[in-house]
C-alpha cells in the first residue's frame, strides 16, 4: 500500500493509454486523477485498489474527453472508493462524473457519502455512462445513486451492452434526504422541514444487451 497518487493528463486531440497493475492506493488526496482536453484509456492488470480522501473520487475523471477502462488480458480487477463527498468512479465533491466507459474487469465502485458509485459526487450529475462488459459492482453513498447522480442530482444517458454483468445499488436515505436510485438519480428533499424524496429510477439502454444482465439491490440490504 502506498499514499503516492497517479496523474494521468490527455492532451486534446490524443488518448493517454496507462496500464495499472496491482496498484494499491490508499491516500487523502485523489488516488488516480485524469485531466487535459484529450481522452484516457486504463487497462486493468492484476489487482488494483484505490481509495482516495475527503471531496475525492476514488478514480477521479476531471479530462474533458471520455475515460474509458478496459481488461484487454481479462485478468484484471479495480476497487475504487470515494471520500467523503465523492463518487467510487467519476466527480468529486459539487462535480459532475460524465463520459465514462467500461468494457471489461471485475470492477466495483463505491461512493462515498453523498456520491455515487459511478457517476457525479455531491450535487454533481452523472451522464454518458456506458458499460459493455465485465462485472460491474456500483453502489452510491449516502443519497447517492448507484450509477448516475450525487445527492440531490441527475443521471441519464445510461448504457448497458453486451454480456455486462451489473450489481446496483442506490445509498441509504438520511433525515433530509431520500435514497438514491440504483440507476439514475441521487436522493432529495421537498420544502421544510425537509420531506426526504428518493431518487427517481432512470431505464437505462439496454438494446444491445446480449447475455449480459442487470441487478437492482435496495439501499441498504
């Protein structure tokens, strides 16, 4: 285990390919961080663990283009959990966690309180997320989604293909806010005294969906 961080900067127009093998990250910063306009590919070796600070994501996307993770070799595992205010996968604390691809690996990504699993981070949203294989474990923090938006926020434009195997799980409710859905978007309130409301349950498309399967478990279960 190590507190040392990745960087992982795109410049525009070019795709940054990184490869993580048996990385084990365990830090108050961002484990691993993307940036610059271009786009990231990650390829999965081995077994790798990343669990990041306080407003961080445990894999956190900040590059303007799309992050995608693969398991080309098929023997490649990531563990990415959240800080507080921040999503397992995507946005940190008030961001967004957008254009995210995963198409291979036993990845499992869990938000921290208030963020996502795979998605945006507090009151951040989280969209253009699309998953075409491997085995996917995503549950949200406290009020967060599953797979789509923080507390308080939306997802959309969701995406599962192929023979992905998805396990969701929205966050538990707190005295203000409501649940988080395990697709879609993170839990809310209505007036005061708050009137905790959850969040609501986004289909995502499901098309091109071949042996692959998608499975719901309640908050909290």
């Amino acid at each position: 285990e190590t507190n040392n961080t990745i960087t992982i900067n795109a410049s525009e127009n070019a795709t940054a390919n990184v490869t993580i093998s048996n990385v084990n990250i365990n830090t108050s910063g961002a484990a691993v961080s993307t940036g610059g306009k271009g786009n990231v590919n990650i390829e999965l070796d081995g077994t790798n663990t990343l669990k990041s600070g306080d407003w961080h994501a445990g894999l956190k996307k900040n590059n303007d283009g799309n992050l995608t993770i693969t398991d080309k070799n098929e023997n490649g595992k990531l563990s990415a959990t959240g800080g507080y205010e921040g999503a397992g996968i995507g946005g940190g604390a008030y961001a967004g966690g957008n254009d995210i691809t995963i198409t291979g690996g036993k990845v499992t990504a869990t938000g921290g309180e208030y963020g996502a699993g795979i998605g945006g981070g507090n009151q951040g949203n989280g969209s253009n997320i699309t998953i075409t294989g491997g085995e996917v474990t995503a549950a949200g923090g406290t009020n967060g989604a599953g797979i789509g938006g923080g507390l308080q926020k939306n997802g959309e434009k969701i995406t599962v293909s192929g023979d992905a195997t998805i396990k969701v799980q929205g966050g538990s409710a707190d005295t203000e806010d409501g649940a988080g859905a395990g697709i879609g978007n993170g839990g809310s309130h209505n007036g005061g005294p708050y009137i905790p409301v959850n969040g609501v349950e986004t289909e995502p498309d499901t098309s091109n969906l071949t042996t692959g399967k998608i499975e719901y478990y309640a908050p909290g279960a």
